[in-house]
C-alpha cells in the first residue's frame, strides 16, 4: 500500500464490492470504454473505501473499481473513510441519487435499506438525498410490484412511468394492468410497448372508483367492519396525496371492497325501508337479476323534486334503490306505470305503412271484374313501392348532408387546431426576458387554471416524441428546466402554463390562449400589414447591367 497525502493507493485485490450497494446493473460497453480511458491516463477520481474484516469495502466506486479490474491494474487510488454500517449506507444513497443512469427500482432498494435502519424516515431521505417527498413515495411505491412486473422493469421492458403507475395499485390488481401496457396490432409479430398515457387513462377507467360518488358513508367503520371506514384506508388515493399527486379526487383502489360496501349498503337500506323498489339499471340474464328488481322497461326514472316533501308527481311514483348497473346503491324516484299520462310523451312516431293487400274476392266475380281487382292491387304496390324509394332517396339525401356537415366541421375544427399550435409556438417564440404587469396577470390567470395532468405533454415535448422514455414526466422537465438558458426560462414558464390551453375550449369556458396570445405575441392590424408591405415594394432593389457580349469576347480572348 502506497502512501499519498490526499489518498492511498490499495492493492486491488485487496478491495471489494459492497453487498449494500443500490447499483447493481452496469453496462458493459460503458465499462469497457471507462477501463480503456483508466489505461491510458489512470484513474482521475480515487474510489471511496472503509476498512472491514481486514480489507477494504467500496463505499463509492464500484464502476470504477470494475472498469480497474478489466485494464488489469495493480492498485487503485482510495480515500479511507472509518464508516459505520448506516453511515455507508447513507453515503451509497446520497452519490447514487446524484447520478443520472442509476435504475429507479435500485433506488428504491436503497431507500428501503436505509428505512430499515433505526431513525431513518422518509422526511430523513429527503433531507439526506435532496429528492422530493413525492419522488422517494414514488421511488418506494415500486418495491409493491408484483414479480412480474419487477422483472419486466428491472430489464427496461417498460419504463418508470409504467412502473410507477402499476405500482400504485393492489397486487391482485397489477398483472391486469400490466396487460394492458401492451397491443398487438394484425401487422405485429409481437406485442408493442404503448404510451404510459394509454395506461394512465385504462386504470382511471377501469380500476379507480371515486369516493365522492360512494352511496354509502365513507365515515362508517361498521358497513363492513374488517375493511373499517374508507376515510382511514390506505388503500385510496386522498391517502398518500404526495405518491398520487396526479390523480384527481379521492379515489378507490379496492374495487372488491367497494362493491362489497355497496352490497351492504343496499341490504341496509332495503331492511330499514321495505317501501322502496328494487330497479336495475343494465341488463344481466335473468338467472342473475335480483328476485323482484324491476328492469329497465318495467319503470321510468324520475328527476329529483326540488322540495323533497312535495307531493309525489303522479299516484305511481315511488321511492327506488338501484341494486345493479350504473349508480347502484343510490335512491331515486321512479314511474311504475308505463302509459301514466303525466310523463309518458306521446309524440307521434314516423311508421313505415305496411305492403298492401289485394281486397277478398266477392262472392259473385266476373272475369273482368276480378282483372280490374287485379290491376288495382298492382298499381296500389307499385305506388307504395315507389314511396318507399323515395323515401329512402330522402333518408339517404338527409344522411349524405349530414355526413358532409360532419366532415366539413371536422375540418374547420383540424385547420382551427393547427392555428392555435401556430400561435401557442409563436408566443414561445415571442416570449419577452420579463413580464409587464398586463403579462403578468394573464400569466398568473393561467397558474390558477393550470391542471396538473399538463406534465405529459410538456414532457414529451421534450424528450423528442419519445413517449416510452425512460425517466418519469417531472425528471425529464427537471431535466429541461436545468437545461434552459435564463434568458429562456420564461418562454419554458409560458410553454408549462399554456401546453392544457392548445386544444379548442368548449363553449362556457374562457380561451387562455387567445388571451396570451393579445399580450405576448399579439397579430398585427391589416392596416400595418399592408404599410409594412408597401414599404418593402419601394426598396430599391439591385438591377445586373446589361451584358455586352462583344466586350466579353475580346477580354476572354
């Protein structure tokens, strides 16, 4: 061992890798370029070592120790830390948060070893690795994948943003969802990765169920006393606001226990008023409805009274409990009678005539009596025939102008997109170093009606179209944010606020868009148009002499 006054030089076979060490995963090509780099100019930054069982253990550096044994070297420079367990620990976490290519389920081992440890908390982990509360949630939420799914992450099979989202759910809920990462199209030989979005917006669809819309009372711990209330439950949304932070409302990760709430609830609410009527709202095979529930053709729903101690609106109407289908558990008021003519609308149906029928012959016919029975028969149908086509020729008339209204406004609507893409760029582009006070409160107009599912499209913005990279959506703005110039961040803050106002507002909402687009990038007037045009019409503008062709020849003679 040779000594230096800033480090040591430790024999390399005197060293070795420590079990406790986040980073497991190392590329081999990257390893191989690091070991011929230590060749040829050695190794510039010396390895962090402990001493332990009479050798040395690598506390940071086992890329570098790697890339050291490949170029065959005797020694590597080391600095000597006397370190506890915890303390290696703690200074393994801290130098792999701040590398960029260390695996996020790594990361989290890392997290959880050091939780492991007496005194280490999650407010312990963001203070010690400079990660925010939402990122180490996230970073630990991945140690719930089933094996699967840990698998498929662990060999970058799907990304963080796909991990992240499976993580969050139950375990008997994950391979569904992880299913559903994947399509294979007719022209596929395999299965394809899809966006994390498509992902996102299958587990909202399917397997979140918001509390806010429960029949039963979320406070009541007796409604299914082995799950208790739903306000205490972990397994919801509202629970751990900083791991869902994308989510919107408080919602149900649990659907079998939810539905068993609404079972209870519904068996509650029947004992307490037998009075009510048992409807469902879709339709099961009949072996399966609910003895007594009427379905759908048998009552018509009404809507809620604004007194509820007013008088019922007709002799048949009675209180309700849906027992299946949409809305089950709630109570509504239904019409048991299907002509009552208080809310049964009798507007006139368009029916189709039936084919006419020749008349019975009489008793008593003559030949040319029964031929002239005949003919008008046949000019009846050919006449009913004839309406029926021009009928259909209307219907078909009708169908085609719709058709052409349908296409003619979804291309208004494309070019009418592809204008407010235009101007969104243009006041990127446009973006001034600073904010007046008139850009000031538009700007701030547009914090206020931020929502915050606007992460995805600036991220994939800047990750070039790549919708399946690697990093999460906030690592890579993070990322951007780091990369801007000053002079830029202003146009990043505006692309931020403005990516949720591209698309065409609908009707009784304000168009943020427009409103940016009149203080930052506003369009000029006609009038100065067509000054500005004019202008350029009166520069002079360079006319080439003419060419004589006999001077020509004689200089290049």
């Amino acid at each position: 061992m040779q000594d230096s006054s800033e480090f040591q030089y430790i024999a390399i076979d005197q060293i070795f890798e420590s079990t406790t060490n986040p980073r497991q995963t190392f590329d081999q090509k990257k390893l191989e370029e690091l070991a011929e780099s230590i060749g040829k100019h050695g190794l510039i930054q010396p390895i962090v070592v402990r001493p332990k069982d009479n050798r040395f253990e690598i506390v940071a550096g086992a890329r570098r120790f790697r890339a050291g044994q490949i170029a065959e070297k005797f020694s590597l420079p080391a600095h000597i830390k006397e370190l506890t367990d915890a303390q290696a620990m703690e200074w393994q976490l801290v130098e792999n948060s701040q590398r960029v290519d260390v695996h996020p389920y790594e990361e989290a081992q890392g997290f959880q070893r050091l939780l492991d440890l007496p005194g280490y908390d999650v407010a312990a982990l963001v203070s010690k690795s400079g990660k925010s509360a939402a990122h180490v949630y996230a970073r630990l939420s991945l140690l719930q994948l089933i094996p699967t799914v840990a698998e498929a992450f662990a060999q970058e099979r799907i990304t963080a943003s796909h991990a992240n989202l499976i993580a969050r759910l139950p375990q008997e809920q994950q391979s569904d969802a992880f299913e559903n990462c994947w399509r294979k199209d007719w022209q596929d030989k395999e299965a394809h990765l899809l966006p994390a979005k498509h992902l996102s917006a299958w587990i909202q669809t399917n397997l979140y169920l918001n509390l806010a819309e429960a029949p039963f009372d979320r406070e009541d711990p007796n409604l299914k006393p082995e799950a208790g209330a739903c306000m205490t439950c972990p397994r919801r949304s509202g629970f751990n606001t900083s791991l869902f932070a994308d989510v919107q409302g408080d919602q149900c990760l649990d659907a079998p226990c939810f539905q068993a709430k609404v079972t209870a609830h519904i068996d509650r609410e029947i004992a307490a008023r037998p009075e009510l009527v048992t409807i469902e709202t879709a339709w099961r095979a009949p072996k399966e409805q609910r003895p007594g529930a009427l379905q759908k053709h048998q009552y018509r729903e009404l809507a809620e009274p604004d007194n509820p101690d007013a008088e019922p609106p007709c002799p048949s109407a009675k209180g309700a409990i849906i027992v299946f289908g949409k809305h089950a558990g709630r109570t509504v008021t239904v019409c048991l009678d299907t002509e009552c003519s208080v809310h049964t609308n009798h507007q006139p149906r368009e029916t189709v005539a039936p084919p006419p029928v020749m008349a019975p012959a009489p008793e008593q016919e003559t030949e040319e009596e029964a031929a002239q029975r005949e003919a008008e028969h046949e000019q009846r149908v050919a006449e009913y025939k004839a309406e029926q086509e021009r009928k259909e020729e209307e219907r078909k008339a009708e169908f085609e102008r719709q058709q052409k209204e349908y296409e003619a406004e979804q291309t208004r609507r494309e070019k009418q997109r592809e204008a407010r893409v235009a101007t969104f760029e243009r006041i990127i582009e446009h973006a001034p170093a600073s904010f007046s006070a008139a850009q000031m409160r538009v700007f701030l107009r547009l914090l206020i009606h931020l929502d915050y599912s606007f992460l995805e499209e600036v991220a994939t913005h800047f990750a070039n179209g790549d919708e399946n990279a690697q990093q999460s959506e906030d690592e890579i703005v993070l990322a951007a944010l780091d990369g801007t110039a000053d002079d830029k961040l202003t146009g990043l803050a505006l692309r931020l606020v403005l990516s949720d106002h591209i698309g065409i507002p609908h009707e009784n909402q304000p168009d943020l868009l427009t409103e940016a687009e009149q203080v930052f990038a506003p369009k000029k007037s006609k009038v100065v148009k067509a000054k500005s045009d004019a202008a350029n019409k009166k520069k002079p503008t360079a006319v080439k002499a003419p060419v004589k062709r006999g001077l020509t020849r004689k200089k290049a003679a």
